[in-house]
C-alpha cells in the first residue's frame, strides 16, 4: 500500500463520485476529468473527519463534588 500522498494529490468530486486528480486555480480546484468543482474530502469523509475530532475532545465537565458525609 502506497498512497500515503493520495488525499494531498486527489480531492473529491460529487459528479464523478470519487476521488480525482484535479486542477487548482485561483480559489477553487477542478475535477481533470468532468470539470466540476471538487472538495478535499467527501461529504463523508467530512463528516467522519469531524466526528473524530468532535470525540477526541476531552470531557470537560466539572469535576464532581465530592459530598463527605453528613452528620445529623
Ligand atoms: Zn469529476
């Protein structure tokens, strides 16, 4: 398996349905094989992306009190 590179050279197109090499201009890259725009990821792969990161966030709730016992 070879394609560490793979995401850095080809980005996602919707009309192709996959992966592709694109052109870049100025602000937008562009599928070379139907001239759609493309996207880094697929809609996805997006949302796998975020979810990773949305998980890997640390719990950040507030330490619980710890409650001694209550004498009467
Ligand atoms: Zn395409």
């Amino acid at each position: 398996m070879d394609n560490r590179d793979y995401y850095s050279d080809h980005k996602y197109c919707q009309s192709c349905q996959k992966y592709v090499s694109y052109l870049m201009s100025m602000d937008h890259s562009y599928c070379i094989e139907c001239g759609e725009r493309v996207k880094l990821f697929s809609e996805q792969d997006w949302v796998n992306f975020n979810d990773t990161l949305t998980r890997q966030k640390p719990k950040g709730g507030r330490p619980r009190k710890q409650r001694g016992k209550e004498s009467a």
